[in-house]
C-alpha cells in the first residue's frame, strides 16, 4: 500500500538518505527506529514530501511518484493521502483546539460546515480532548497538544499517518496519553509510519520495525526478529543502549484521561 | 544634475562627519548615565520617584524631539541667565551657543529610550544565572559584578550601538537651531547656490555610507560579544 | 502671561490638528500598503527583486526623514518632468509629504513584517503543507494571522512614530500642528516661542496618549493565543 524505492536525499553535499526501500501494508504500523541524526525525520518528510528526494519512487494506493519532478500538484495529491504528526506537535497558534481540527478538513477535504465540525468532535473523543474545543495550543500540556494534533491528522481520514518521535519532547507521565492515542490510531485501522526511541511501545505496537543508520536501513523485520534475534551487529550495538530502560505501564485510557481534565488550563 | 557641484558637496559634507559622530557620542554617553539614574528611580521604594520617573518617560517619549529641542533652545537662555544673575556669572546668555539646547534636549530625551534599554538588559539576566553563582559561594557583589553586569551588558551594547546610529540620523534636525551636522552642511552648501539636489544626495549618500560603515562594524562586535552563546548558523 | 493667552495659542494650534491627523491616517494606510508588497517582495523568489528592495530598505534607513522629504521636494518634480514632461510644481506640498512618508513607512514597515513572517516558525508551515494546505492556503489561514499577531506591537510603535516624525513637515510651510506653531511664532513676534511650541507638544503628548491607549486595547484583544512576550521597541 505505501511503497518506497531507492530514496535518495542530500543536503548540500551531504547525503542523509542513501537508497532506502520501504513496505508497508494497509493499517500496518512500520516504526523506524536508529540513532539520532540518522535520517529518521529525513524519511517522514520525504513521505511528505515536505522534502524532495533526489530521486527514488514513493507509491501509495494507486499514486505513484517518481522524484524529483515533482509537481505542485503532484505534492498535494501525495499530501492529502497523509498527514504528519510532528515531535513538537506544530498546532496552528493562531486556531483554537477546534479550528485547528476543522479548518484542515475545511481547506484541504472541502468538507460541508456541519460535518467537519462533527469528525472533528469525533476526533477530539477519540484522543480525549472534547473538552478543551475552546482552548488555545499555548494554554496546554504539551501531551495534550500532542494529542490535538494526532486528532487533526485522524480528522483528514489519511491513508498513511506519519509520527516523528512524537513523544520525546514530553516527561514519561505525558508521553503515556499520546501513546494511548496511537494506539486508537492503529484500531481506526490506518497505516502508521513511527520513528521512536520508546523500544517498549515500538515492540508493543509494532507490525515492522525498521532499524536504520546513516541514511540506510540496516535490518528489518517483526519485533520479535529485531528486538530479540537481531542479526546485524550494528542493531545489536544499538539496541543494547535500550535494555535498561523502564518498562512502561499500560494505563487505562479513560482513568488516565479522566484525570488529567482537572487540570484544565482556563 | 550638475555632477561638479555633487562631488565638491559630498567631499565638503565629510569635514563635519567627525563632529556630527562626536556630537551623537557625547549626547550618547550622557544619556546613558542619564538612563541608568532613571533605571534606579524606577526601582525605587518610594512611589513619589517612581511617579516622576513615569512621567518622565511619558512626557520625553510622547513629545518629538523636534519640540524638545525649541523648547530647550528658547528656555535655556532665560534659565542661564536666572542662574548667571544670581551667582553673578556674567555668561552672555543672548549669544548662548546652541549646542547646549541640542545637548541637553537630546540627552533627556534619548535618556527615556536608553533607561528601557538598560532595564530590560539587566532583566534579561537569567536568575538562574545568579543563582548558579550563589550556589558557588559568591557574594552578591561577585554575583553582580562577575555575571549579571558582563551578561546584562552583552545584551544592551548591540541596542545601545543601534541607538547610537539612530541619534546620528536624529541630530539632522539640529539645522533648526544653526548647529551643524551633516544635513545641515548639504543646506548650507546649497545655500550658496541653489543646487539643492546635488547637495542633498551628496548628504544623503554620506549618510549612507556611515551607516552601512557603522552597522557592518557593529555587527561583527555583537558577533564578538555574543560569541560563548549557541550559534544559530544553519 | 495670562490665561487668555494660552487658550488663544491652544485655540490656534488646534486648527492644525485635523490636518496633523489626517495626513497620519494617509501616511500609514499608504506606508503600509506598500509595505505589504514590499515584505511580499522580499520574501519572493525573484533575486532581482529582493536585491531592488534590499537596497530602498537599506537607502531609507540610512537617511533622516527630513533629508528624504527635501530629496522628495526637490527631486521628484524634476525626475518627472524630465521623463514624463508633466510640471509639478503648482501640486500640493502635502502631496510630497505623503509620498515622502509612504516610502520611508513602506520601507520601515517590512522591517517588521518580514522578521515576523520569518518567526512564525518553518514548522507552522510544515504541519500546514503536510495536510495538503497550498502554500498560498498556509499563508492566508496560518502564517499571515501569525505574522500580524507578532507584528501588531512594533506596528503601534510605528504609528506613534508617526505620529512624531509628521512634525517635521512643517519645514516645507505645511499647516499642521507643528505647522501652526511655526506660524504662531514667526507672524506674531508678541507671541512667545517657548510657550507656543511647549503647548504644541503637550498636544503631541496628548495624542500619542490617547493613541498608546487605543492600541493597548487592541493589543489585548488579539493576544490570546500569542505566548511571544511583546516588547515595545524604540521610537526613532
Ligand atoms: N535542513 C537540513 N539541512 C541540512 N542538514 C540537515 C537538515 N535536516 C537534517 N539534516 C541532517 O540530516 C541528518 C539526518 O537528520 P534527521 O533526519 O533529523 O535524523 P533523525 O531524525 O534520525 O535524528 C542529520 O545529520 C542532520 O544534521
Ligand atoms: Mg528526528
């Protein structure tokens, strides 16, 4: 269903993506995981198209591009089929929590008043933040805005959400409400490209896990494969650095939720 | 465009470079001691003093400086010669050199600008800054001297060089009282002649210059002076 | 002095103030108009063009504004009746004054429109784009709004300036406020200088008040979802 081929990507002389081939089946989560400066976010907006690759062929559905001639139509054609949720959340300041859900339905879906304000109400339950329509991104948590912004992208009803380390700008207690959040995401069925350093949750959620290096990917394969029988040396090295790291505690989405209303910013 | 004319105006413009970049400096250098003194009266405990220096501010940065500067120009004789009658001075307050009046009247005013400058300078030390440095054992007076005035003052200098090309341009309206600075110079040289436009954009290029001399030489000390915080180079 | 001679100089002084505040409302609706396309400008793809605009921005910040008024004055008739043959020397002098104002406002103005358009971060525009926004959607919905947001401070700032900096005009005879004063002053040698200009600019003060108070309030209105502490800059 999304479909990479030999991407290519450089940065003045500096190549940061070299070669990369990407599967991915419809509603399967793909986590990218590698060191940092490694090409993880590089990937993501390549998808995107937020950044043309030098070449290579991104295919999802029945779309099919080969960079980089690339139209301008061509990139809104492969945006509207994705949407990206971004490490620091990217919420329009200038919107509200609700406008930030609808006016992207409204411009990119061309969706009628009364129906975008429903999917948006929608959304909004499914990551628990029905009841801040009316604030601003500034008067929230960042897990909170995290957790705007993933209803935003559910909103547009993608083919393909794209997470880059959408928890690592937030304390572990923060980070579990995103988490959950993905979690919904994966159960409404949508394919989910993730680059994270929370080896639990990538293993938990995970139908591919894709360990990269230096702008190319070294091994992939199932969690079970990669997090317990790693072939490469480098992924061993890599995930070693991981074997101490908390476990994390699966809470309970609504108890979770339910308590972190009271602290509503007003 | 008589190209002659242009040339001997611009080059006759550059002899009163140096005292309109004299004079910008003195104006500077006063009210920056002016506008600490401000800064310590906003700070006072008293609110009488933090009335007037609110007022003060209010009344030098809500009145243009072109008005500042007449009022100064037709009150300082009468004040002088109040002062002089009493002390039997005998100064000749009916040929008091203008420069006075451009003197005090810019200083007061550029005082109320430079006040905030400083303020928000000191402000802009973090505290933990000081607090890291009381953590060490230094005493309030290490913690002053040693952190937050170096700190305080890398942040002012870049905005008070700022202001110091802002008064040059500023002290172009001191031709109202006959003191001469660069634009009064281009008036003078087309006084004599009427080739207004040549002498105008022969000042208006040395002004130019200046500023892109003064702006290109200021940059690169704020470079130098910002050179220990994180790089913003892409 | 008496009382009657103050509210006589009061009197005389207000006859200029309709025009001081009219030539205010032009300057800045013109100044900022240009300033719109200029910001556009500078932030197109057009090398030639940023590189024109560069060196305007780069030329009136450099110059005093009543340099820029005489270059107007005595240049512009010349310039155009050099090239297009029309004379202009029976036009209104407050005709030079605007065009004067709107250049150097047009090009003080993108000073503060640009960096703030460069603010509002690459990443609010990345989350646009990465929805399938066009880039001219991104702008309208979620940059300019931004861009305006951050900018309303140092664009209060400018009008104050203005304000300030219209008192220059009266060196070309214009009956303006300060242009009234002069008047007062140079017919009338019974009048006092000091206090005539001093009264001028307690009406200045007066208007800058009223002025700074209206755009607090406004300030307050369109801060709710700007977590940027606004700074008041420096008047010029
Ligand atoms: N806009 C850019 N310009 C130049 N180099 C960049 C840019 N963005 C990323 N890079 C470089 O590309 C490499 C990959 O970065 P990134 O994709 O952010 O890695 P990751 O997300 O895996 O940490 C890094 O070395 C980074 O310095
Ligand atoms: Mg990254």
């Amino acid at each position: 269903m999304l479909k990479l081929r030999n991407i290519h990507k450089q940065y003045s002389d500096r190549t940061v993506l070299n070669g990369i081939d990407l599967d991915a089946k419809k509603g399967e989560v793909v986590t990218l995981i590698g060191p940092s400066g490694t090409g993880k976010t590089t990937l993501l907006r390549t998808i995107n198209l937020l950044e043309v690759p030098l070449e290579g062929k991104i295919e999802i559905d029945d779309l099919s591009l080969e960079a980089p001639n690339l139209s301008k139509n061509d990139k809104l054609a492969l945006r509207r089929k994705t949407a990206m949720v971004f490490q620091q959340y990217n919420l329009f300041k200038n919107e509200t929590v609700f406008q930030n859900v609808v006016q992207p339905q409204l411009l990119v879906k061309k969706r009628s008043k009364i129906e975008a304000h429903q999917i948006a109400i929608e959304a909004l339950k499914q990551v628990g933040m029905q009841d801040y329509l009316k604030s601003y991104p500034s008067q929230l948590s960042g897990g909170q805005q995290q957790r705007v912004s993933i209803a935003r992208a559910l909103a547009l009803n993608p083919e393909v959400i794209l997470f880059d380390e959408p928890t690592s700008a937030l304390d572990p207690e923060l980070s579990q409400e995103v988490l959950t959040a993905i979690r919904k995401v994966k159960q409404a069925g949508i394919t989910i490209i993730l680059a994270t350093h929370e080896m639990r949750f990538a293993e938990e959620i995970s139908d591919q896990v894709v360990f990269m290096e230096k702008g190319i990917i070294v091994e992939n394969g199932t969690p079970e494969q990669i997090f317990h029988h790693p072939q490469k040396q480098r992924t061993q090295a890599f995930l070693k650095h991981y074997v101490q790291l908390p476990s994390i505690k699966t809470v309970d989405a609504s108890s979770r939720f339910s308590s972190i209303k009271k602290i509503k910013v007003v | 465009m008589n190209q002659k004319i242009f040339l001997s105006d611009f080059w006759n413009i550059w002899t009163v470079v140096p005292q309109t970049l004299f004079l910008s400096l003195l104006i500077l250098l006063l009210s920056i001691i002016l506008g600490t003194g401000l800064t310590l009266l906003r700070q006072s405990q008293n609110r009488l003093t933090r009335i007037i220096y609110r007022i003060y501010i209010s009344y030098f940065r809500g009145v243009p400086l072109l008005i500042h500067l007449l009022v100064f120009y037709y009150a300082l004789p009468p004040i002088v010669k109040l002062f002089s009658d009493h002390l039997n001075l005998h100064v000749d307050t009916l040929h008091l050199n203008p420069i006075y009046a451009v003197l005090i009247s810019y200083t007061l005013y550029a005082a109320s600008f430079l006040s905030e400058i400083i303020r928000s300078s000191f402000k802009s030390v973090g505290k933990d800054q000081l607090e890291a440095a009381a953590a060490l054992g230094y005493t309030k007076y290490q913690q002053f001297f040693a952190i937050k005035l170096p700190q305080a003052l890398t942040d002012a200098i870049p905005k008070i060089l700022n202001y110091y090309t802002l008064l040059i341009r500023q002290l172009s309206l001191a031709f109202l009282v006959s003191v001469v600075d660069i634009f009064a110079k281009s008036k003078l040289e087309s006084a004599d002649n009427f080739y207004y436009i040549e002498s105008f954009l022969a000042a208006a290029l040395v002004y130019w210059i200046l500023c892109i001399a003064l702006t290109l030489l200021f940059s690169n000390y704020e470079k130098y002076l910002r050179r220990f915080e994180r790089s913003n180079a892409a | 002095m008496t009382f009657s001679v103050v509210l006589n100089t009061f009197v005389q002084l207000f006859k200029g103030v309709p025009v001081t505040l009219t030539f205010i409302i032009f300057a800045w609706i013109l100044g900022s108009s240009l300033s719109i396309l200029v910001t556009a400008g500078r932030l197109s793809q057009h090398q030639w063009l940023r590189a024109i605009l560069t060196v305007y921005v780069s030329f009136i910040r450099s110059v005093p504004i009543v340099l820029q008024l005489f270059l107007v004055y005595y240049g512009l008739p010349l310039v155009v009746k050099l090239s297009l043959g029309i004379d202009l020397s029976s036009v209104s002098k407050m005709l030079f004054c605007v065009i004067t104002f709107t250049l150097y406002y047009g090009a003080y103005l993108s000073e503060i429109l640009r960096p703030s358009y460069l603010t509002v971060s690459a990443e609010q525009r990345d989350a646009a784009l990465s929805m399938g926004y066009t880039p001219l959607q991104a702008d309208i919905h979620v940059l300019i709004p931004q861009t305006l947001s951050i900018a309303i401070p140092g664009l209060g700032n400018e009008i104050i300036n203005l304000v300030h900096q219209s008192s220059i005009l009266f060196v070309l005879g214009t009956v303006d406020l300060m242009g009234q004063a002069d008047t007062i002053v140079s017919n009338d040698y019974t009048s006092s200088p000091l206090l005539t200009y001093f009264c001028a600019g307690l009406i200045y003060w007066a208007i800058v008040i009223i002025l700074n108070l209206v755009l607090s309030f406004l300030e307050v209105r369109i801060d709710k979802f700007r977590d940027l502490p606004s700074e008041r800059s420096l008047i010029r």
